[in-house]
C-alpha cells in the first residue's frame, strides 16, 4: 500500500482549533501571556514547544501530541486487514480516499465513498471476485461521492446515505440503523460538525474493527468543524474514540490510522 502523509500539518491544527473555538489571534495571545510575534511566529510554522504549551490549554490540544507533529515524529503504523482496501485518488490540489470491505468468506462487499475515482475498486472488486452490494455514503462533500454515477451504474449496488445528509436518489436510512454482509456487521453513529449529519460505519466481524469516519477524524488531527467545531468534537469524543483501541479508523483523507494510536499522538484527543 502506498504511504499516504499526514492531512494536517501542526499549523493546520492549530488554526482548526483556533477558528471552531473563535478565538482571534490577539485574544489568544493575551490569555495566554505569549507575546503577539512569538504566536505568529508558532502560527507560521516556527515551532515553539514553550509558546505551545501555552496556547495548546487554552485550545484543548495536546502541546506534547503538537510537538510530536512539528518534529514530524507521528505516522500511524501500516494497516493490513483482510477483507479491507483502501483506495486514494486525486481531487483536485488534494487525494481523497474510499474503501471497500468484504467479507472473505462469502466475497460480498461494500464500498464506503466513490473518491474521485472508483475504477480501482471496481477492479479490485472484479479481480477478487466480489460482489459489491451496497455504497454506503459517509457525508455529501464533492470529493467523496464524486464518481457515484458510475459506481452505481458499474456494479448495479444499492446506495445509502444518513437522513440527516441525505443524497438524492439514493436509499435514505435513520443513523443508528445496521446491515448485514455475509459475516459482518455494519453499524451507524453520526457524526455530524464537518457537515450536518456525517454517518460514521463500524464494521465488525473482520480480524479488527473498522471505523470509516469520512472526514470526522484524520490520522492526526480531525476535519474542520464548518458546520459546528463543538458538535464535531464532541461526536469524536464519544462515538468513534470510544470505540476499541484496536479498531482501526478510515478516514476520509490521509492515512489508515487506529482509536489506540489516536488516542496517544492525535492533539485534539491526546490526554
Ligand atoms: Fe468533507
């Protein structure tokens, strides 16, 4: 598998934090004492672990869990899961990712995004004898239903999407309901914050968990909070980071990632 970096660089973490908390430059630096150029300068990419540990309380980030990132310590430990793919494509100035999971013993499956481009999975699918009998849809940005059309019309598969962001013409279901496939299970949570009801799916039945968040969570960081910053993190909070420290997490950009390492090197969730 390729290595996919990082989506968020330290900088891009702190200014999440400092725009979904609305908290201005200015403000920040008087509450917490650092003077003006130094937090511009942190802000920049001069990393400060001093400067840091004063603004990251005040942020609710993790300045150990920041420093780690400035010094580009972190990268999750490499996923390889049977029965789970992970496909990367490019969307304009970025790469967005989807998934397919099956079931080894009866090669049913279901795709969780389209990316950009789902010709991959649709060979992977045909390569390893799969049948794809559901799309499931984690949240409506352009990015992760780009290639639905096709999909759809390639493997004929129902396509579902959560009712709080329902897509059209697609099967709409309450989040908190579950599917069968083959011997897995696949369960609901919403995680709403990035946009106004993202679906996150728990698979179960696989040697691990498997948690595809779209963009709720990234390995190191989460999505920008555009539709509410409080609601994103608190869903993180309590939907997906209580999972088992062993699931591992799909996020919608950037590398596979688990709860356990989150838990320990993501600033926004690092004790
Ligand atoms: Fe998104």
């Amino acid at each position: 598998m390729v290595t996919i970096p990082l989506e968020d660089s330290y900088t891009d973490i702190i200014g999440k934090a400092m725009r979904g908390l609305q908290i201005e430059h200015n403000a920040l630096a008087a509450q917490a004492g650092v003077d003006g150029a130094k937090l511009q300068a942190l802000c920049d990419g001069e990393f400060s672990l001093d400067t840091a540990a004063r603004i990251a309380p005040l942020l609710g980030l993790n300045a150990a869990a920041l420093h780690a990132l400035a010094e580009k310590r972190y990268a999750p430990a490499s996923v390889t899961l049977d029965g789970l793919a992970m496909f990367n494509t490019p969307f304009e100035d970025m790469t967005v990712n989807a998934y397919l999971v099956w079931d080894p013993a009866t090669n049913e499956a279901a795709v969780f995004d389209t990316g950009a481009d789902a010709s991959g999975m649709i060979d992977e699918a045909r390569t390893r004898g799969l049948t794809i009998k559901h799309i499931f849809i984690t949240h409506t940005h352009g990015d992760h239903i780009f290639d639905l059309d096709r999909l759809r019309e390639k493997t004929g598969a129902a396509v579902w999407s959560g009712n709080r962001e329902p897509v059209d013409g697609t099967n709409v279901f309450s989040v908190g309901h579950s599917w069968h496939l083959g011997s897995l299970k696949i369960d609901t949570r919403l995680t709403w914050g990035h946009s106004p009801g993202g679906v996150t799916y728990v698979v179960t039945g696989l040697a691990r968990p498997v948690a595809v968040v779209g963009d709720s969570i990234f390995a190191g960081s989460m999505g920008g909070g555009k539709v509410s910053y409080a609601a994103a993190l608190k869903c993180n909070v309590d939907e997906i980071m209580t999972l088992m420290p062993e699931t591992v997490i799909c996020p919608g950009h950037g590398p596979l990632t688990s709860v356990g390492e989150e838990s320990r090197n993501n600033p926004f969730f690092a004790k």
